[in-house]
C-alpha cells in the first residue's frame, strides 16, 4: 500500500537512507511474506533473533497463554512472577558454575550496561578493555567499548578509561593491567565479519584476567542459543566468562536481554546503594515466558546440532570464483566477496530473486548468513543457489 509505506517514511524515525521497506504481513518458519504476495527466504532472522523460526507453535502457545494470566504487574525484582523464576532456573541449569544468578533486561546493550556497572562494583576499579573491531550495542557505554570509529564520532564524550585491544592476539593480552575492571568481548566477533579466534587466545585471556582481577566478560547477545552449533559460543573454547550477557534470540522473538553472573557479585546491586541497577520492564512474564518456550524446542528439536550440520552445508555448497571464504561457526556465518560494492550488489539480486541477506556494518567487503537454526537442508540448498546464481550472473555483466 502507497499510503502505508509514506507513512512509514514520515511518522517512523529511520535508521538510514535507504530502508529496505519491505511490507511484511506473515512470517513462518524461514519464510516472509510481503502485501503483495510474495514469499522471501530469510536468512537474517532478525539479526539471529528468531533461532528457533517465525512463530514456532510452541513459542505462539506460551504468549497466548501467558497473556491470558497477566503481563507486567510491577517493576522488576519485588514482585514472585513464575515465568521469570522457571526461565532462569533452566539458564542456570544449563550454565557453569558461577553463573548461577539471573537479572532480565530489555535489551542486549542494557545487558552491556548493566555488566559494566556490576564489573565496576565487584572490583572497585573503573578502567574497561574492550577489543577492536568490536560490537556490542548503541548506548553510551556499549558504544563506549564498540570500536567503530563511524559510529561513535558523533557522541563523544563518552566513557573515560576505555582501551581496546587486538581481537586474537596473544601479544595485546600485556596491556589487560591490574587497574582493569572488565575485559569485554565477543566469543565470535559479529559485525566485524564472524571472525572466530583461536582456542588458546581465549584461554591465555582468561588465564590474564585471573592473574590481574579483572572480570572477564562474555558478549554472548548473537552468538547464544545454538547459533555457532553451541548452546553457547564460549562452550567451544572450554572457558567460563565471570559475567555472561544474553540479548537477541533471548526472548524466543520478543525483546528481551540478560546479564548472568554468581550469586556473591550480583548481591552487590541490592545495597550501598540499593536498586544497583533497576528496570521497570526487565523480566517482563510475556518474553520470559517466550525465552523458556522457545529454549525447550531449541533442546527438543536438537537445533544446536542441527545449526552445525546446516552451517557446514552452507560452506560445502558455498563454491565460486569470488567467494575468497566462508568463515564462522554453525549458522553464523560470513561470505566474503573482498568487494564491498559486490556485497551491495549480491544483497539486492538475492533479494529481488527471493531470498533476504544483509551486510556487516564493519565489514563491508562480506555478507552475513544467520537464518533460523530451522532451516532445512532443502532451503540451504535453495539459497546457495540463489547465491551462486546471483554471483555468475553479477560478474557476467562486469565482464
């Protein structure tokens, strides 16, 4: 509809210049669809939200079933709300010990924020270390520790003593000092293009961090929920965070985040001074009822599994002359053209052949494949087809 798509331009505040506007009606399993009838294969998920699929029955049962109990009834951390109790209690079940103790957010980068201030409370010290190329949210202190000079430049000041090191070199872990309250990172490093570190990198950083006090801390907002072929990234290395931020595929669809550390540090939030950190929405019963539905299929369905074998069928059928690499872990993954305008090229022809990809902010020169961790070997094989066919068509034209 005309009328609804310039309303969309003039009453919503944009992201960009160039949304992609489609006009979406349904959505289920991998699948879109638009107004105007047509169908598009998403291989975005809503930026790895929707992990176990649109509207899985399950998830859809446990919101309409929810919201003929109550939705919010109070701020979070007065009031008993089952849904809440249930969802944490099978986190913790899932996690390593010391990570026993859940606080609900609405977001991922309020889970940043909030893991900032309890690294600061637990140590008594102020200086953070983030790593380069790094992402972790849009808010002063997510953006604080982002090292994305294009997206900070027009909001500073922000957080004094914040230092960012080189992701996956052993020789930056010197500069993690007995002055740093928290190391922040990404287990895989998202938006600059799924890059996966070595296993003894993240070892000697937890190794480093021991040594100097300082709270490692693990942003696990993409990469949680079965979206490298782990339940959690940090399982593939064999190393624990003292702090673990969860956001994204969270809610099973809803918007939710988390910041998850032992019962001794998150203590430190109810006193001197108390409501350490306080949100009015945090918890709410809908997403943690969602969260916990959709964590039950993610175990039921066996798709933490399932996300590695489809991951590894992406790469195996991902062949072309200018796909330099396709790297990542499960369906978190980047396809590499080493040319940027390529990317923007490929993006558009696969969308106007059916199929929905999107980009990396930091790195330009790849684009990104997060679908649903449903994603049947029929609909990887549709997309790679598509891919291919997009990229031998594309570099035909250029010949």
């Amino acid at each position: 509809m005309e009328r609804l798509h310039d309303s969309f331009l003039k009453h919503l505040a944009q992201t960009s210049a160039t949304p992609l506007a489609l006009d979406i009606v349904s959505a289920q399993g991998c699948w879109l669809t638009t107004r105007d009838g047509r169908c598009y294969l998403d291989l975005v998920a809503g930026l790895a939200v929707n992990n176990v699929g649109h509207r899985h029955p399950r998830v859809v049962q446990a919101i309409r079933e929810q919201s003929e109990r109550y939705l919010h009834v109070i701020p979070y951390g007065e009031f008993i709300q089952e849904p809440q109790v249930r969802f944490a209690e099978r986190l913790a079940g899932l996690l390593p010990d010391g990570l026993d103790c859940v606080y609900f957010v609405n977001s991922g980068t309020e889970a940043i924020e909030a893991a900032l201030k309890l690294a600061k409370r637990a140590t008594g010290r102020t200086r953070l270390i983030g790593c380069r190329k790094s992402y972790h949210g849009s808010t002063h202190g997510s953006l604080s520790l982002t090292d994305n000079e294009a997206k900070k430049y027009r909001n500073r000041p922000l957080l004094p003593d914040v230092d960012h090191i080189r992701f996956n070199d052993p020789a930056e872990l010197s500069r993690i000092d007995h002055r740093a309250a928290a190391v922040v990172v990404e287990p895989v490093q998202g938006d600059a293009g799924i890059r996966v570190p070595d296993v003894a990198w993240i070892r000697s950083l937890r190794q480093r961090c021991d040594e100097v006090g300082a709270l490692l801390v693990f942003d696990e907002v993409q990469t949680g929920f079965g979206r490298t072929g782990k339940r959690f990234a940090f399982e593939h290395f064999g190393v624990a965070p003292d702090i673990l931020v969860l956001g994204k595929a969270l809610g099973g669809g809803l918007p939710m985040g988390a910041f998850i550390s032992s019962q001794e540090r998150m203590a430190l939030l109810k006193s001197d001074p108390g409501l350490g950190h306080i949100t009015t929405f945090g918890g709410h019963p809908l997403p943690c009822a969602t969260g916990l539905a959709a964590l039950e299929v993610l175990e039921d369905e066996g798709l933490t599994s399932h996300s590695a074998a489809m991951g590894q069928r992406f790469k195996e059928r991902l062949v072309h002359p200018r796909i330099r690499e396709v790297r990542g872990l499960g369906l978190m993954l980047a396809v590499d053209l080493g040319d940027a305008e390529l990317v923007q090229q490929v993006v558009r022809d696969c969308l106007d052949r059916g199929v929905l990809g999107f980009w990396f902010l930091s790195c330009p020169d790849a684009f990104r494949i997060a679908p649903p961790l449903t994603i049947t070997a029929e609909e990887v094989d549709l997309a790679c087809d598509v891919i291919l066919t997009s990229l031998t068509a594309i570099s035909g034209k250029q010949e």
